[in-house]
C-alpha cells in the first residue's frame, strides 16, 4: 500500500536539506579619522583594533582608515606610542563614522650624556697591524 503523502514529505526534506543554508551574518563598518588633539594633524599609521579579537587595521596617511567585521565587537581603540589610547563604543551591523583625538603623553627624562670613547674594531685592527711581523 503507497501513502503518496509519505513520499512527498521525504521529497521535501530532501530538498530542504541538500541545499546549505546560507545565513548572512550582520556586518557592522566603522570609518574614521584619527589626529592630534593639540595640533589637529592626522596621525598616520595609528592601531585601530576590536578589543578582545585579533581584528585591526591602520590609519594611512592621512589618519584615515576603515574596518569592517561580523565578529561581536562592542568597541574599537586606537593607540599610538607617545600617545593616551582611546576607546569608544560601537553600535553593532551599523555603519558608523567615530573619530578619534589622541592626547599625546609628554615625558620628562633626565639629560643623557654619550661620550665616544674609540670603536673597539680600531683597538683590535691597530693591535692587529702592530703585531704584523709576528703573526
């Protein structure tokens, strides 16, 4: 006995499930500029990262740059040497436009005095030179 509503339903999982299903994941953009809070230069080659994945980019040179990712980020950081981090939250699979100012970090060293005491190379070839006819 054939149960014709038995071999559709078999039919159709089959074709259900033969075609993988395709899930788009949400992409969230970010754009930017980043520069100098005191002067208002752009600053090149600025790290821009996700904190807590291995995302990141650079700023150019002219202190752009853009990062697009579907990981959960809820926040990018810039950080350069000689400058404060900063950090600011994103709105995730938005496209979003954040800029950032870096306040630079100033450091008060002591004087550092370098005095040139002879190339160690120069000892080693006169004694080399001087001792020719023994060698």
């Amino acid at each position: 006995m054939r149960h014709p509503g038995v071999l559709s339903f078999i039919c159709a999982c089959t074709l259900l499930f033969s075609f993988p299903q395709r899930q788009e994941a949400q992409v969230t953009k970010i754009m930017g500029k980043v520069t100098d809070a005191s002067t208002r230069e752009p600053l090149p080659f600025v790290n821009i990262l996700i904190p807590g994945t291995l995302l990141g980019t650079l700023t150019g040179f002219d202190g752009q740059y853009a990062i697009e990712f579907r990981v959960k980020g809820d926040s990018i950081r810039a950080s350069m040497i000689g400058y404060t981090p900063a950090c600011w939250k994103v709105i995730r699979n938005q496209f979003q436009t954040i800029d950032f100012a870096l306040e630079p970090i100033s450091y008060n060293l002591k004087e550092v005095t370098i005095r040139y005491t002879g190339n160690p190379a120069e000892r080693i070839l006169d004694s080399v030179i001087a001792n020719r006819e023994k060698n």
